[in-house]
C-alpha cells in the first residue's frame, strides 16, 4: 500500500491536541523503549541523538530526562509538532519527510517510537541510519507488527502493510546492525462500544490509511454489527470491545 504523507501529516496534525490524552499506548510503548534502553545503553550522555517521527514529543522528554544530550536533532513531517517543545540551544528541527532528508551525521543515538511504520522503504531508513550512526552508535526503536489493529482490518480491509519481526531482523542484519534486544507483545484495548473505538482512531490520528474510506450510515451500522464478534462480557455482564496493538521493540548497535 503506498503511504500519502500528506495525508498522514494532515490526519496528525488534526490530532495533535487530542493525540496527548488518547495515545495511551502510544505512550506505554514509549516508556517500555525507554525502559530497554536504559538497560543496554552503556552511557547516560549522549553527543548528537536524532528521533524520528517526534510527534508531541513522547519519546523525546523521556530522551532529555533520562540522557545528557549535547545535540538533539527532531524530525516530524510538518512543523507544528513545534508547539509541544520549548526552544532550547541543543534542539535542531529536521521538519519533513525522512525518506527525503538528509540525516544528521556522526550521530550517537538514532531513536522513533511508533513512527517507522509509516515509512514506505523501511530497508533505506535502515542504510542510512547504519551510515549517519558512530561507530557503536544505537538505533532503538518500536515500531508495529502484523496484528497491529487487526480489528479494523479485518472488518474494513484498511490498514498499513506491517513487517513480521523476522523480516526486521532480517533487514537490519543486512545493514550490519548488532541486535541486543527485538521483542514483540499484544496490547489490548477495551471499549464500551464499536464506535468509541473509531473516535479513539481519530483521536490519535491512526485513521490516516484509510484516505479511500468514506463512512455511509449504513456501512457505520454494518461496522458497529460486525464488531461484535471482537467483543467480550465481563462478569457484570458488560459488553467490551476489543483493539488490538501490536508493538515491536528493537535495541541496535552499529558495528565497526
């Protein structure tokens, strides 16, 4: 499927207030990278670290809070990602696309979390990474698996072509990255009804694959019927509706 990225800045940047509250998972992810991170990276300074798809910035406060970093370089595809971040010397803004940048050079530490699946050639993110990174410079990222919001897939047939693990390993070992860490999970979400999940979608921007969709009544109502059969009774006998994320973490390392 070939991703318009003005669509997915538009979808976004629509988002972008709401995004904050809704992501949680968004969010979780972020810590869970942060937490591996804290575990391999062998130094809490780092010279010139370069994020990938900053967003509202995550990521990127757990980076400042938790490393001394000299350099901060922040991509996103359009510039009000801005507002989220105090001006500061060590910040540079890298604003558009990443398959069309030029990235930093000598870089320490190459970090994205839930952005590189929207990137149409994964395996040239990779090649230019393992260039712009120092020798035993780090390139940690989450990004999304296959069974990622498998729900709405199934029912709408929209969706981004996510990677399997192995095709990622594959890829960076081809790059001649060092794995330390690739692990992949199920996360759950539960809503109390079908709808609740598309306004979450919206709410975090997620919706921006589906730019050929357009909702009738009656295709909603098709929808909202279908979803039952992802759904589940507590003991209360409460309906919950389920969605799916499917988070993949990565700890690489440049090799000499």
């Amino acid at each position: 499927m070939k991703i318009d990225k003005s669509q997915v800045a538009q979808r976004f940047e629509k988002a972008a207030k709401s995004y904050t509250e809704h992501a949680v998972v968004q969010k979780q992810i972020c810590q869970n990278l942060m937490g591996l991170m804290q575990e391999h990276l062998c130094k809490n300074s780092l010279d010139r670290v370069f994020e990938i798809g900053c967003g509202s910035g995550n990521l990127s406060h757990l980076l400042m809070q938790n490393f001394q970093i000299k350099q901060l370089f922040l991509n996103d595809l359009y510039p009000e990602v801005q507002q989220h971040f105090q001006a500061k010397e060590n910040l540079e803004w890298q604003i558009g696309d990443v398959e069309q940048l030029d990235f930093p050079s000598s870089l320490s530490l190459i970090a994205s979390s839930s952005a590189l699946q929207w990137v149409g050639d994964i395996e040239a993110i990779f090649k230019k990474s393992a260039a712009a990174l120092i020798e035993n410079g780090y390139f940690c990222f989450s990004t999304f698996g296959q069974q990622n919001l498998q729900e709405i897939k199934a029912l709408t047939g929209q969706g981004l072509d996510y990677l399997s693990i192995e095709s990622i390993q594959q890829k960076l070992m081809q790059q001649n990255f060092e794995i330390l860490h690739l692990s992949e999970n199920i996360e759950t979400l539960t809503f109390s009804n079908p709808k609740d999940v598309l306004q979450h979608l919206k709410a975090t921007g997620v919706t921006a694959t589906a730019s050929q969709h357009r909702w009738s009544k009656q295709s909603l109502q098709q929808f909202y019927q279908d979803y039952q059969q992802f759904s589940e009774l507590d003991q209360c006998g409460q309906r919950h509706y389920q969605l799916s994320y499917h988070p993949i973490y990565c700890i690489a390392r440049s090799k000499p």
